[in-house]
C-alpha cells in the first residue's frame, strides 16, 4: 500500500513509521526540512509545508492512505496567527490536495472532547480538525484520544518531572475530573489498523481510550507511586489555571504554549463516547499499570529519572 506519513518525526508518527514499513507498505513523509526525517524505513521525502498548501499535491501523488499527525500548538512563529487558525488552515488545505488526489482514506489522530459543556480551545481547534478531515476521503478515520502513556508522550514526561521536582504535590479543583488515558503502544496499534484494515466502509469517528478510568488525582499519584518516591498530596479548592500553568511549566521545564491550552481541558470529565474501538479493529488494550510501567523503562533506557 502507498501511505503518506505527515509528523513523521514527532512522537507519534516517528513510532508508527517502523510498524507500517515492518507490514510491507511504500512510506512517504511530507516534512518542511526533509534532511530531519532520517527514518531509514521511508522510501521518500517531498518537501513541503501543510500550513501553506507546499508539496501537498506532490505529497498526496498517488497516494491511498495518508495519515495526518500535523498540530502546530506549541510551535506557532510570531504573526502566523493562534495555533487553531494555523491547524484550520493546513486541515482545510489537506483535505482538498486529498480530495484532488483522490486518497482513498484519511486518518487522524485528535483528542477527547467533554461530553458535556464547552471544550476548551486546544479540544475544540483538534474537533474542527477532525470535521475538516472526514470530508477528505471516502473511508477517512478520526481517532480521539486522552492523555497517551509513553516515553515519547510529552504529556506523560511533563507529569514525570513535574512529580519528580516538586515536593508537594498541589492538585488544583480539577483533580476530581475524570478520564481514561491510553498506553502509547495501544495507540499504534489503533492507527496501524485504522489505516490498513477492511474494518472501515465510510467516515468514521471514534474514540481510543485505556480499560481504566481515573481521576486526575488517581493518575497523578499512580504515577507518583511508580516513581518509587513520596509526594504528599495538597488539595486546592481552587483552579487557577493561567498561573497554575505557567508554574507547572516551569518547574517541569515545558514550553507553557503547549501546557496551558493541555491543562485548560482538565475542566472537567474527558471519557469516551464508547468502548467499540477496541472490538472494531481488534487492539487488545494495556492496562494503567502496565502503560506507566513500560513508559518509564523506556524513558529510563534514554535519559535518567531522578526520582528513581
């Protein structure tokens, strides 16, 4: 199968890469500095930048699954606009280059959305994303997921190191909201499925989520205990979440363009729609448990872990 890959050097995308090529597929990766895709697994570079529609139609050439891992959040350069406009701008510029190619289908990877209330602007820019791409293709594939557990997940390391350094552990009125977050491994196995197997007829969009739902509380302190150190917990009747980012941010050592829009969507409950991702493309999902413990080893094979 001929398959475009876009982020095919971020967390995600730089994961999945090695897995499709292990199935025999023709990878292609649109980046706007090819020489950093070095990935030995795909077959070509096109150079190009979806934000401003470069290389799309020559990226898109002949393809039959292109899967969109672009979100622009933390990376938005003065005077290019907020990142909502820019992830609008280059969703919309996609999907008519995919149309135009005639791309069989789409697949893209966003976030859980309350089921109640209003999202916040990160989980709403990732929904108008997904609205622009299942208009894409016939069989276009939008995946909404949680918070994703994996050495790469930059969610996952600013909780690592956020428990790490600080010595009480001070957990704002959010902490009671509940969610269910998903094993990093889990997540590949989804999108691997979702572009390959003969499950999909139509648009479709589905929820990807771990067997466990936790609290903010219960996954802070979990990942608390795995780290093999004690952090007593402070309950705040209060959210505050400009400063409480900006903080966070600082103390984890993060950029707070990518954290404050990520904490603004602790409001309140992100719990999927239903279970039927799971069955529907045959993924076998890790536990909580599971998914810390392996996300640690592996960051620990790569960088050190005060903590432990």
């Amino acid at each position: 199968m001929q398959i475009l890959v876009t982020g095919a050097t971020g967390a995600v995308g730089a994961e999945l890469v090695p897995r499709l090529a292990r199935d025999g597929h023709t990878l292609r990766a649109l980046a706007r500095t090819p020489s950093r895709v070095t990935a030995p697994e795909i077959d070509q570079v096109v150079e190009g930048d979806a934000v401003t529609g470069a290389g799309l139609d020559a990226a898109l050439d002949g393809i039959e699954v292109a899967y969109f891992l672009i979100h622009s959040m933390e990376t938005v350069p003065d005077g290019a606009g907020t990142f909502a406009e820019r992830d609008r701008q280059a969703a919309a510029l996609f999907a008519e280059a995919a149309r135009r190619a005639g791309v069989r289908r789409v697949v893209y990877l966003g976030g859980l959305v309350p089921r109640e209330g209003r999202a916040s602007p990160h989980l709403a820019s990732r929904l108008e994303v997904e609205d622009l791409l299942l208009g894409a293709a016939p069989e276009a594939v939008a995946m909404r997921a949680s918070i994703v557990i994996g050495a790469r997940s930059r969610s996952f390391r600013f909780l690592v190191r956020l428990v790490e350094r600080v010595p009480v552990m001070a957990l704002p009125a959010w902490r009671a909201n509940r969610t269910q977050p998903i094993d990093a491994r889990d997540v590949l196995a989804f999108l691997v499925a979702a572009g390959t197997s003969d499950v999909v007829d139509g648009p479709v969009s589905v929820d990807i989520a771990g067997p466990d739902v936790l609290t903010y509380a219960e996954l802070i302190e979990r990942i608390r205990d795995a780290l093999l150190i004690g952090r007593p917990r402070l309950d705040l009747p209060i959210t505050m979440t400009p400063v409480a980012s900006r903080v966070a941010a600082a103390i984890a050592g993060e950029d707070h363009e990518l954290i404050g829009p990520l904490m603004e969507g602790l409001s309140g409950d992100l719990l999927p729609r239903d279970d039927r991702a799971a069955g529907l493309f045959g993924v076998r999902l890790h536990t909580f448990g599971a998914a810390v413990d392996r996300a640690l080893r592996d960051l620990e094979a790569t960088e050190e872990l005060a903590a432990r």
